[in-house]
C-alpha cells in the first residue's frame, strides 16, 4: 500500500508535512534533516527539487533554490543520496518540483528512480491537471506515485470537484492568493474559504499550505481540514542552524505540541 | 496552417505550464479574448487608437541607398516611429482595452530594457489604470532614462532582485505577484512568452505589422509578397507582427536573427534556437538555454531586449519545421548595421532592430529580390550603448 494512503487511512487529524530544499543549506543535509523530521514527530517528508526559476515560491524558497543549486544539487546527486533511505525512514516522502529539470532528466525515468528510492508521491505546481491526465497519469499510476494537485482561494468549486476526482493521496490547498511564505496568520476570509471547501465533503484529505508557521497558525488549520503543511518557516529555522537535528525536532515539537 | 491550436500549442510547443493559483485568471482569458478582440466596440476603438494614438499605419519606406549597398530592394518597416519609439505599444494598447473590458483594475508587466516596461506605463496612464513594471536590478542601472519614462508616466518600478536580476527574473517577479493579486489585475505580457493563450494574443496584436506590409507592398511594387521577411528575435513579438500573415505563404522567407553576443560558443550568446534544447520557461514549453539538469542559463547580448533564454512557442514551432531561417548575429555586426543604417539612410535604429539589418549580411539574395526588414524600435533608447561602444 502507498504510505500516503496508510497515513491517512489511520490517522485522520493534525497531519503535519514539513517541506525542505533539497541540498540546502548544505548538498548533504539531506537524510539528517530528513531523520530529524521523522524523529520530531511529523508525518510527512516533502522534498523541493531546486531549479532556477520557482514561480510559485516567494523568497525564502527561492533563497534556498539559488543556494542548493550553488550547493551542487541535481536530481542526480538527490536519487544518490536518497539511495536506501528507506532503511531508515518510514514516513510517506513526497517529491516536490518544477516540470522543466524533470523533463529533462526523462519523465518515465524520474518515475521509475522515484519508484525505486521509496517515494510515495509528487507535487508538480506547473503541472495542469489536463496535461496530467493526458501525458502522465498512467505514468504516475504505473509507478504507484500519488501526485498532488493545489487548490487556491480562486479555484471554482466545479475545478475542484474536478481535482478531487483526479487526485490520490491528498489535495494541497493554499491557503491565500499568495506564493509561498508571503503572508502569515490566517485571516476570516481564509477561514470563510477553508470552512467553504470542508463542507463539500471531498474524497481526498486537504492539507493547507502557505502561512503556516507555528502551533497556533497549525491548529487553527488543523480544525478546518487534516492538517498542515510547513515550507518557509521550516527553511528559516533551519538556515543558520548549528545543529539541525536538536533544531529541527525541538520546532517540530513545539508545533505539534 | 501555423496556428495556435485548440489546447494552445504550435506543433510540439507552447501549452499553459502554470500554478493552479493562475489557473482561473489565464482560463478567464482564453474564454474572453478572441470574443473581446472581435466585438465591433473592441475594434473601433483599438482601431482609431492605433492610428492616431500610436501613429499607424508606420510607413513601408523603400530604402535606396541600403539597398544600393546590399543588391536588393530593401523595404524598412518603420515600427521605429510608433508612439514610444517601438512596436510594444500595438501590444499594450490591445491588451489595456483587453484588461478594461474584464473589469480589471490594476496592470502589472515585466520589461527588460525597458521598452515594454514604457509602452504599458503609456497606456496606463492613457487609461488612467494603476501600474506597476518589474524591472531586473541590473537592468535598471543598465536603462535608466526608460526607468524615469516609467516613473514620469505615473508607474510603479520594482527592482527584481532574485537571480541573475534581468528580464527572466523581472518575469518571474511579475507572475508571482499575479498570482498574489489575481482578482483585480492583468498581466501585460510583452512578447509572445508565456503560457496560452499569451503568445497567440499578442502575435495577433503585432499582426496589423504584416497586415500593413501587405498592402503597402501592393501599393509600391503591385505584389502583396516580399521574398523575405528579416526581423529579430527575443522572445519574438516584432517577429511575429512581421512573420504572422506570411506563415503559411512558403515562398516568403522569414529570417529571424538572434542575438549571437559575443559569438554563439563564447559562453556569452543569447542564441537560443543554437544552444537551446525543447523544455518549459515561464508557462509554455518551448526552446531554451538550459543545462543538463534543466536549470536555466543566463544569456548575454549587447541588446537588453533580446536578452532572453527563450523563444515564443511559435519560433520554436517555426525553427522546428524548417519555416523559418534562424541566424545568430553577434554584438559587433550588430552595432556595425546600425551605424551603416544611421550613415546610409539617417535613421538610427534600436539594437535589437539592427541585428535584423546585420542578417542583410547573412543571407543571399539576388538583385531583384524585395525584402523587408522590420525595423522593431529607434535607438534613442540606446545612446548610452552606442557611445560606450565608440565605433564610429
């Protein structure tokens, strides 16, 4: 079974996906932060892929982009190090990136490495869902990666009728129009809009993304749907830190609480 | 037929590569812009602007000493003495009245060398909508009299400062802040990038530039058809004005020239179609300089407005078919066309304009072939480059 669907099939509330950049700040941070993230206490390992030109991403990511890329990291070197992290690490792990690295490195080929490593999942936020449908799902299906479309303030209850009906695992909904870590706190009308999309009963679980930072801000999500997902704040804790694997769990704790 | 098709794509290039969160905004725009474009009140009113606004039509001008100095019959397509001193502006005005008639509020446009950045500030205030340009850092040191055209027209400049702080960073900057404004405001895209259905909207916003050729060659040489049509190519807009009513009239060549910079191997060339490889830039697939992994290369030129990783998806479709002639031009040949033009004809052209005049150089033809060469821009802009240069 997917570890996506074995997470959400028992345990259904205050899920927490912690998102890092992938060779940041260090090319071998990547299983420490990775073990820390499990042994704090989270649910969910989302792993960025860095590329040029993040679109989605506000400048705490995009920072961390421009200094993985500088760091060395690749696809390559990241299928490298992710090579038997499954020894160690039992949390579903989801890929994170933009289409144009992946597409270079080959689609089907990116799948079967995916595979192999132990990912249980991708989020591609410039992949439209009818590209997907036409070009990748069998793909994805093949492979039993579980992709993950995001949903916005402005996406219409029909498109994500439609996204549900296409969705495994969990559907991402950002939380604001915003790129990532553009705002903080949640305001009335995202509640307005995340009790709006809690009442249309989805078959997916939804994870809110995007402003999310600490124990409040994660369970004032958590009421309105199956959890959260942190990107931006986790990058900033993790910048300057002399020992990530104490920091790391000490802020996963205090968010979980 | 060289047309967008139904899911946005030219051949194997183009499509919508983009974050769910613009999702409605380009989908409320490929619903509504044909319909808008086509209305009678659309028209009437992009029409007399077009004319006494921006100053069209823009003479087909015979010139007879470049010709003289090439063997052929050369034609320049005076886009120079547009309003604003370019092209941009056929672009920005049918996108405002776009924008106006979708209800929007507030216009936001990305320009590397400014000239994009100008003609949307221009129709913004025209329109009396708010404006705001992102502009790269460095390329707000490099343009600074266009930054305060900006500035006395009543826009907002931002400095992109990601990156490698140019026109792929100041696009960059402008979708992200699209996507944290998506309600009230349009995106002015300048040249025919982005996701679909930009590059066809703005090809056919530049097509009055074949349009007119057409006629006016009609008028001066009883032949709606030249033997080729030279235009240079960034992103590609002026190209796609010049190219659009020839695309599938295979006996007119169309000849874009790229910027070679330095030399196409030097390290220091924004040749895209010889050093790029098929793969996604700002919402559509098409040719870019890229690396192995897929992260995008910085390109150099002289010309800041042809200083750009990508292409339009349509070039890419054209380059891909053998439709068009793709030549690199470098920095130096560039400048020399420009200085011949300033000394055979009095006009001073835009860079980007005289790496289209270079490809005279380029190209054989026989001595009463009729060509046209789209004269994108005038080189005010570009005095500083020009005497840092010193050539002449």
């Amino acid at each position: 079974m997917n570890r996506i669907q074995y997470l959400f099939n028992t345990k259904k509330e205050r899920v927490l996906s912690i998102y890092f950049t992938a060779g940041f700040p260090h090319l071998e941070d990547t299983l420490p932060i990775m073990e820390a993230i499990q042994a704090g206490g989270a649910d969910i390992i989302e792993i960025g892929v860095p590329y040029s030109d993040p679109i989605a991403d506000g400048p705490t990511i995009q920072d961390s982009n421009q200094i993985a890329l500088e760091n060395g990291m690749s696809l390559k070197k990241l299928f490298e190090q992710l090579k038997g992290f499954r020894a160690k690490i039992n949390l579903p792990v989801v890929l994170m990136g933009y289409l144009n690295p992946i597409i270079q490195y080959g689609m089907e080929e990116f799948c079967q490495k995916c595979k192999e490593v132990g990912i249980d999942g991708l989020i591609l936020p410039d992949l439209p869902m009818q590209q997907y449908l036409d070009d990748y799902k069998e793909m994805f299906e093949k492979y039993d990666l579980f992709n993950t479309f995001l949903i916005s303030p402005q996406t219409s209850e029909k498109r994500i009728r439609e996204i549900d009906a296409n969705s495994n695992g969990f559907i991402y909904m950002v939380s604001s129009h915003s790129i990532t870590g553009a705002k903080s706190g949640i305001s009335e009308e995202q509640v307005t809009y995340f009790e709006r999309v809690k009442a249309m009963g989805l078959k997916n679980p939804r994870l809110i993304g995007f402003g999310i930072s600490d124990a409040e801000t994660f369970s004032t999500a958590s009421q309105y749907s199956n959890g959260a997902i942190i990107g931006s704040a986790f990058i900033k804790k993790i910048k300057d830190s002399a020992n990530l694997n104490a920091d790391i769990q000490e802020y996963i704790k205090s968010v979980i609480q | 037929m060289i047309r967008v098709d139904e899911k946005g794509f030219y051949g194997k290039f183009g499509g919508a590569y983009i974050p769910e969160m613009l999702h409605p905004n380009i989908e409320e725009l490929r619903e509504n812009y044909e319909s808008i474009m086509a209305s009678p009140d659309f028209q009437q009113e992009f029409q007399m602007l077009l004319k006494d606004y921006v100053g069209r039509p823009t003479p087909l001008y015979y010139a007879s000493r470049l010709s003289e100095r090439h063997g052929a019959k050369i034609y320049l397509k005076r886009e120079d003495l547009c309003h604003t001193g370019a092209h941009k502006v056929n672009n920005t005005i049918g996108q405002i009245l776009l924008a106006k008639r979708l209800g929007k509020k507030r216009i936001i446009a990305e320009t590397g060398a400014g000239q994009h950045g100008v003609a949307t500030a221009t129709v913004c205030a025209l329109m009396g909508m708010e404006c705001t340009v992102y502009m790269g850092e460095l390329d707000i040191h490099r343009q600074r009299p266009n930054v305060e055209r900006m500035k006395i027209l009543g826009a907002k400049v931002v400095p992109a400062t990601s990156g490698s702080k140019t026109l792929k960073d100041a696009t960059n900057e402008a979708m992200r802040a699209w996507i944290n404004n998506p309600v009230d405001t349009h995106y002015i895209i300048g040249s025919v990038v982005g996701p679909h259905p930009y590059p066809e909207m703005v090809a056919l916003f530049q097509s009055v530039i074949s349009e007119e050729i057409k006629w006016q060659l009609q008028e001066k040489e009883g032949r709606e058809n030249p033997d080729a049509v030279i235009a240079c190519v960034g992103g590609g807009s002026n190209a796609a004005g010049a190219f659009y009513h020839y695309y599938d009239v295979p006996e007119v060549r169309l000849i874009a020239a790229e910027a070679g910079g330095l030399g196409v191997h030097s390290g220091k060339s924004a040749a895209t179609t010889a050093l790029g490889t098929p793969g996604i830039l700002h919402g559509s697939k098409t040719i870019l300089m890229q690396t192995e992994d897929g992260q995008v290369i910085e390109p150099h030129s002289i010309s800041a407005g042809l200083d750009y990783p990508g292409i339009g998806p349509v070039h890419a479709h054209l380059f891909d078919i053998g439709r068009g002639e793709f030549l690199a031009v470098e920095d130096e040949d560039a400048m020399k066309a420009g200085i011949e033009l300033s000394r055979l004809e009095g006009i001073i052209p835009a860079i980007e304009s005289a790496h289209a005049l270079h490809a005279l150089n380029m190209i054989e033809f026989k001595k009463d072939d009729i060509i046209v060469v789209n004269l994108s821009g005038r080189g005010d802009k570009d005095l500083e480059t020009y005497i840092k240069w010193g050539g002449y």
